[in-house]
C-alpha cells in the first residue's frame, strides 16, 4: 500500500528540515530562502512498532521487515497559492497526490530565520494555508455544480447537486470539508474532485528547545486551534530531531535523548499518529524465515488483509490462522498458542484486527 502523507506549511517553517529528520531512504535540502523546495522529495519510513521487535524475539527469524508510510516534502506555500502566487498552482496539484496532510507551523521565535508573514502567530499562519485550500476547493466544487445543473431529471445528479451546494455553504464559511459529515453516495459526489480540505490533517508546532518538553504560548494557541476542528497537534523541534536522525549508534540517540528528557524521538509519535491519521492497522506474519508487518485499512475482511501479500491469496482464500498478538506473546509461540486453543480459524467475513498474528490458507 503506497500511501503518502505530504508535509506542508509555508516557508522555512521547518518542513524539509522534519522531512530530513524522517526519511531513511532520501534527503531534502533545508535552506533559509524562500522555495527551497521546488520538486517534491519523497523518502519511504519504517513504522516504529514495539510488537514487531518483541515477536522477532520469540520467532527469531531470518529477517525482520517492518511496515513503511511514504512522507513528501512540499514546497512551501504563500498567501494567494489559489490564484498561482508563489509556486502555488505546482503546490497544490502536489498536495492532491497524498493521502493525508502534516502540516508544520512555526512556533518559535528567531529573528535570523526569514518570515515574511510578521509577528509569530501559528494560528494565523494555519489560517491561510487553510484559506488558500478552501479557495481552490471552493473553485473545484463551484466547476462541478455548473457540470452537475446541466443533467436533468437524474435524482443521482439532483442529490449531487445539494451535496455540492452543501459543500460550497460551507468553504464559503471558512470551514474545511473534512468537518463535513459525509458518508455514502454523499461522499461519491465529490470522490472525482480530491478535494484538499477533505484530507485529514496533523498538525506539528515546531518549537524551539526550551519548550520541547511544555510547549509555549505559541503551541499552546496551535492546540487549542486544533483541537476545535477536531485534530491532533504534537510538538517537536525539528533541528533536534534531524540531528537524532543523524546518529550512527542506539546508544548515542539514547544518550542525546536522556539530555533533553526524552525516552524516545519525537518523529516516532509523529510516524505512528500520520499511520492512525491514516485509518490504518498493521497486521504480522511470523515465521523462521521472516517476522513481517502488513499494512492494511481498519475494517478490511481477512481476504482483503491476504491481497497485500499477493493478490493470489486474495483470489483463493480459504481460512485465515489467527492468533491475537497478546496470545502470541503469553505462550511465546505458535504451537503453544495451538495446544492451548488460541489459534483460531477465521473465514471470509472476518475483520482484521490491529496485532493479529495471521497464516492464510489459499488455493488457486
């Protein structure tokens, strides 16, 4: 499953300098100029799981392979992108591609890093990226209600029709569409039009390090924003961060961390809550040969968990061995989680649990 998750914000808020931090398999240029970032970077990172370490320790396998979410690192963005300022129209379009959206917002003071937008304010800067994203939706949705009048006598189009007003009603009040509570052939209706206010959305007030560990007055503003639309903020300090991601050794990363009072990196809380902002869940496979972690939606039946194996599995499913990852590691292996009848034969209409331990049987 290549899912993206695009890290926005406007200039040198810190964005490729998190990307830095994040990625494993590319680095982004991080720079004090406006633009630094022009063509998109992306980098494919390991999802930090604890489960996976503690059944290799049991299987002791050949391998371990970890699930994996793809961060992009976006240009940054200006005030008046909807109309084509900046490098807003290539920003945009860039921003339809992922799946969901981090976006990073500058909550420290540091009059050498360059800001055109005057005094710190997260929330005002979070307010014009999500202006700009508005303007553009709204220019989607008002293209697609003219297209949608000229259909007559097709009650599918007449209820697009006032579920595109709806959404028009409500970018026009300033709000995002993923506030809206759309579900069904509602949702259907816009489906075609990727709408960039629809993405789900984190938020990361980037502070500086005397407020890594209690925020400021700075995040604190970011969260209370975030929280009355119903999202999740962390705080972080990206400079740190990228010099974490930088070190060779567990233990010089464990020794940094301890300075700052840190049990773990903060870009850990940050990948794990991008994987939930996802909807996603991670099912195992254990064997001598590997311990796998497979990345799946929340509510997919057990033949759709097998297709991200190979799609053969999907198309001849038969049952799925399934032991939950906490019987897993009570009996400490699968032929004790047999013998005391914590293996379970799950079919076609199983929902796939978060840690399940599955084995698929299949014939094509």
């Amino acid at each position: 499953m290549a899912l993206q998750v695009g890290i926005v914000g406007l200039p040198n808020v810190g964005k490729s300098t998190l990307f830095n931090a994040v990625s494993n398999s590319a680095k982004a240029q991080a720079s004090n100029y406006r633009f630094c970032t022009i063509e998109p970077n992306v980098g494919q990172v390991d999802v930090p799981d604890e489960r996976l370490d503690k059944l290799a320790e049991l299987v002791q396998p050949q391998r371990i392979v970890p699930t994996t979410i793809e961060f992009v690192d976006i240009a940054g963005l200006v005030k008046g992108a909807s109309k084509g300022e900046g490098l807003g129209n290539k920003f945009l379009a860039n921003i339809r591609e992922v799946d969901a959206i981090v976006h990073v917002i500058r909550c420290f003071e540091d009059e050498n890093i360059l800001r055109e937008e005057g005094e710190i304010n997260p929330v005002s800067d979070k307010e014009i990226i999500d202006t700009e994203l508005q303007l553009k939706d709204l220019d989607s949705v008002e293209k697609k209600i003219q297209r949608v009048e000229k259909i007559k006598n097709d009650p599918k189009a007449k209820r697009a029709h006032e579920v595109l007003l709806q959404c028009k009603e409500h970018l026009h009040q300033g709000k995002n569409i993923r506030g809206l509570e759309l579900e069904g052939e509602d949702l259907e209706a816009i489906a075609d039009l990727f709408l960039l206010t629809q993405k789900p959305v984190l938020y990361v007030a980037n502070v500086d390090e005397a407020a890594l560990l209690t925020g400021n007055k700075y995040s604190q503003a970011l969260i209370k924003a975030a929280n009355e639309e119903g999202a999740e903020a962390i705080v972080m300090n990206n400079s740190i961060e990228a010099q974490i991601s930088e070190m060779e050794t567990d233990e010089d990363k464990e020794l940094f961390l301890s300075e700052f009072g840190l049990t773990e990196p903060g870009l850990n809380r940050l990948i794990r809550a991008a994987y939930k902002l996802l909807n996603l869940i991670t099912y195992f496979t254990a064997g001598v040969q590997e311990v796998r972690a497979w990345t799946i939606h929340r509510g997919w039946k057990a033949p759709q968990a097998a297709s991200v194996i190979h799609t053969d599995f999907e198309k001849g499913f038969i049952k799925a061995e399934t032991i939950s990852y906490n019987d897993f590691i009570t009996y400490k292996s699968e032929a004790a989680c047999r013998e005391n009848g914590k293996l379970r034969i799950e079919g076609k209409e199983y929902e796939v649990k978060d840690g399940d331990v599955l084995h698929f049987r299949f014939n094509v």
